[in-house]
C-alpha cells in the first residue's frame, strides 16, 4: 500500500519521505511478527527462564527484591501500553491538518489500484490502515516488553548475586557461624555467578538481530522524518518521529541500567573479608576468581555488557593475599582501606597489572618480586 502510493507522488518530497518513514516503521513491525512466530519456542523459554530464576534463590531478602522488580515491570508494561496505544491518536490528524495530498488520511498509504476518492473508499482505507497500525503495535509492544523484561531480569539476578556476597562476609565475620555453612554459600555463590552468564548469554541471542533491527529501523524513521520536518515544521511526521526516538531512548536507558548494575559488581567482591576464610574455602574463591567464564556481551545497546570484571579484577587480592604478612592483610583490607584510600595498595596493584601478574595463579610470581613476601 505504502509503495504503490510513493509511487504515484514522487512528484512531492514531503509525501515521499513520510511514505519512507511509515514504510521502514511498517517493516519493523512485519520482521518483528515474523521473528516472533519463527523463535516463538525460543521466546517462551526465555520468558519461562526468567520465571523460573525466583526459584534458585533461598532469602526473603532476595524474594522480596524479586517481588520489588516484579511490580517494575507491571508498572513499565502499563506505561509501554499506555504510550503505544496513545498513538492512535495519530489517526484524527486529519480532522485538524487535512492534507488533500494524502486523501485526507492519516498515513500515506493506499490501496493498490484503488484510490480513495470516494466516500465508501476512503473508510474502507482508513479501516484498513487503523487494523494494520494496531497490529504493528501490538507486535511492537510484545518484542519490546520481552526484552525490557529480559534485561530487568538480569539486572535483579545481579543484584541478587551482590546481596548474597554481602550475606556471605557477614557469615565470615561472624564467629558463630560454622564453616560448612560458609563453604555451603561459597558453592552457591559460583553456581548462581555461572547461572547468571548462562541467562545473559541466552539474552545476548536473542537480542542481536532484534536490536539491530530496532536501530536500523528507527534511525530510518528519524532521518526520513526529519527532511520531512525541514520543509514543513507542523507535518504529521512529527509522530513517527517522537515515536522512534522514544523507542531507541527506551531501549538504551534499560541497557544503560544493565551496564551500570554490573558495573557495581565488583564493589561487593571486594568488600569480602576472604583472609578469614580457612583455606578450603580460600580455594573456592581462588576458583571463582580463576574460572570466571569468558565475557558477556549484549551487544546492540550501543555498549557492550562485561560481566568478568566482578570476579576477575579480585583476582589481584588473591595473588597479594598468598604473599603479604598477615598484620598487613589485616590492616590493608580490600573495601575498606585498600583499595580506595590506600595509595600503597594502589601502587602495588598497578605494578602488577603493568607486569602482567594480575591473576589468582601468580602467587610465586609476585613473592619473587616482592621482597616483603617471603
């Protein structure tokens, strides 16, 4: 509908590029229906994954961190509809801007062979164009809301996964607690770091091309929108315009949350006192430094999502913690003084960083550098 009518008005510029805008928006919504009928199994997994994730953890402090996201994503769904079904407004556009180049309609858009010039034609085109804009919205807010809902999820386990360190220093710091329940939420805490990879490297797929489609696609409708606006200020392509800045900034500040979420990972991996673990358990978080599996990355939301740093940075307070005194380590302590008040800490770090000693597996390494630790 949309070609046949650029077609026959390449005559005017206005025309031709708001057809272009509604063209790349209305091929947005047709790639989205199809990716959703083709990965359909894959969407549900997904979907049934994030369900199931409430499941893994045993806290109230966790399960009502679940709850408080839960209610989140209610809220957003809302508000997405909300927005999304508001743009039907768009369609008494041509009761206040009557545009005889478009028939008087709200998208230039025909159909083919038949023009609207009569009065049951153009209802007849106007019903069609409002069923196609409710479909393209409903598949829209479907895709958009799985994903939203994905990279929340994550975000949760997350932080999910710093509320079970910081339970884990308590239990070091405590006395009363007995080491198999320390070692019992070591394990935990790897399993659940491990779990979280697996879920975003599951996200990250399904991701991919659907970001790269919404990117592509709305930077199409912008740029289109935008020679239109040129010319004329108070154009009906106002709407297609907001509508894709609206979906890319959406898009981006829950990516950006996602960033900034791990990004704090590794404040609560420093805070743990793992000098007063016994020595099995030094070698479970010796594994959790080593073995941190390869990064994970989301790519599509303009940055790229790192989640090794939260327990491969620590790996240089495992190496210092084989060969420094232990009235240094204690007086020294990562999270505390250390790091980020020491300048002594901070200057060994560099050093090893710069020498390439940085890892768990370098203790002799760096006794053999540093005098003080023999």
């Amino acid at each position: 509908m949309d070609l046949s009518f650029m077609l026959q008005h390449t005559d005017s510029f206005n025309l031709v590029f708001e057809g272009i805008s509604v063209l790349v928006a209305g091929l947005d919504a047709w790639f989205g229906l199809v990716e959703i009928i083709v990965n359909r199994k894959a969407w549900v997994a997904l979907m049934k994954d994030v369900s199931s994730r409430r499941s893994m953890y045993k806290s109230a402090k966790i399960s009502a961190l679940f709850d408080e996201y839960y209610e989140r994503n209610i809220m957003f769904c809302k508000f997405l509809y909300g927005v999304y079904m508001s743009t039907f407004s768009y369609f008494l556009l041509p009761a206040i801007l009557p545009d005889p180049g478009k028939y008087n309609l709200p998208i230039p858009a025909t159909i083919p062979h038949l023009v609207p010039d009569t009065n049951k034609l153009y209802w007849i085109t106007f019903l069609i164009q409002l069923l196609m804009v409710g479909i393209a919205q409903h598949v829209l807010i479907a895709q958009c809301s799985s994903l939203i809902i994905g990279i929340m999820s994550a975000c949760c386990q997350i932080r999910a996964l710093k509320i079970k360190l910081e339970d884990l220093n308590e239990q070091i710091k405590d006395p009363a607690v007995k080491p198999g329940t320390v070692h019992e939420s070591l394990g935990e805490i790897i399993y659940l770091h491990a779990s979280t990879k697996d879920y975003i490297r599951l996200l990250q797929r399904k991701a991919a091309i659907v970001y790269l489609s919404v990117f592509v696609t709305c930077g199409g409708i912008v740029c289109s929108c935008l020679n239109v606006i040129a010319e004329d200020l108070f154009n009906s392509a106002n709407a297609l315009m907001l509508a894709g800045t609206f979906s890319v900034l959406v898009h981006c500040f829950f990516g950006n949350t996602l960033l900034i979420e791990n990004d704090s990972l590794p404040d609560a991996i420093y805070a743990i006192d793992w000098y007063k673990l016994p020595l099995a358990d030094q070698k479970a978080f010796k594994f959790l430094l080593a073995n941190a599996q390869p990064d994970a990355a989301l790519h599509g939301i303009l940055m790229p999502l790192n989640m090794a740093p939260g327990v491969a940075t620590p790996g240089v307070a495992s190496a210092l913690g084989k060969v420094l005194p232990g009235d240094i380590n204690r007086t020294i302590r990562l999270g505390q003084y250390g790091y980020q008040n020491s300048w002594f800490l901070k200057l060994i770090m560099k050093m090893a960083i710069l020498t390439g000693l940085a890892t768990p597996g370098v203790a002799s390494g760096l006794g053999k550098v540093l005098p003080w630790g023999h």
